[in-house]
C-alpha cells in the first residue's frame, strides 16, 4: 500500500508539473529546492545519528529487546534511503539548473521536452516529499516501542536486589 502511495505521489506530482508549470519557471523554483534539500538530509543525518538508551537493557525481555532493535534498525534504513534520495535529487537538480542556466538551452528545446523537464522536477519533488512521512511513521513506531520497554522496566526499591515490576499500563490480551 505505501509503495503505491509513494508511486502515486511521484506521478501525480510528474504530471502536474509537466502540464501546468511552464519549463522558465522551472529557473526560479530550483534555487530554492537547491538551498532546501541538503538542509533536509543533514538534519535527516543528525537525527540518524542519535544514540540508543544505554541503560536497563539486561532487565527487558530478550524478546521485547529483539522487536525494539529491528524497528531501530529500520528506522536507520530509512533515513538511509530518504537521505540517497534527497542527494540524488540534488544533484539532479542542480546539474538541470547548471545546464539550463544563461539561457543555454532556450531554443534548443521542443514543447515535449520542456514538458518532460518539468516532469522530472515534479517528480524529483514528489520522491523527496514521499519519503519524509515513511520516516516520520518509523520513528513514531520506535518511539512506541520504547515507551512499552520504559513502562515495564522493572524498579528497584533502596538498592536491594530484589526487583519489583510495576505496570503503570495493564497487559493487553491478558
């Protein structure tokens, strides 16, 4: 289902620039989407980077734990893949601004590819902004996650040995 999500937005976007969004106007929305795409990788690349809770681990369920790091390690995977996505649509639009820039390709160009230029930035868009909420829908799962294992932590009363559990939310199924 996302991936025809994804698809659809890449697409919808493609046609809608390609009909309605003349190939000159295309000069004054690349600067922007230039200066605005490197900025969103870093900040993707920072929150990739930041640390797993280091303490309490051996007191979880191995299971539990098990679930938490896959999802962990997904989360990771997408920041991956949105920030190879972000940098490849750089490129791509800087390198069409470079070669389209001081008029070099006015004239050169039919209808058709005018079209299809603004296509590609359509869709280079639409494949940015498609991959922003995958992430946001990972890392609240993660975050999920990590509340339960919190939650069900156990507790230790006056530094004695013994632990006791304390569920502040009740065992679903139970």
């Amino acid at each position: 289902m996302t991936g025809l999500l994804h698809f659809g937005t890449i697409a919808g976007l493609a046609s809608l620039f390609g009909v309605l969004v003349p190939a000159r106007a295309l000069d004054e929305l690349m600067l922007p989407l230039i200066a605005v795409l490197p900025v969103v990788a870093s900040v993707l690349v920072l929150r990739a980077g930041t640390p797993m809770p280091s303490a309490g681990w051996e007191r979880i369920d191995p299971v539990r734990r098990h679930r938490f790091t896959r999802r962990l390690v997904e989360r990771t995977l997408a920041y991956r893949r949105a920030v190879f996505i972000l940098s490849g649509s750089f490129l791509a639009l800087a390198a069409m601004f470079a070669v389209g820039k001081g008029g070099v390709l006015d004239g050169l160009l039919s209808q058709r590819q005018e079209q299809l230029a603004a296509a590609v930035v359509g869709g280079l868009i639409g494949l940015c902004g498609s991959c922003l909420p995958e992430i946001l829908r990972r890392e609240c799962a993660v975050a999920d996650i990590q509340k339960r294992l919190v939650d069900e932590l156990p507790v230790f009363r006056s530094n004695r040995p013994g632990a006791q559990v304390i569920r502040l939310v009740p065992r679903t199924g139970a």
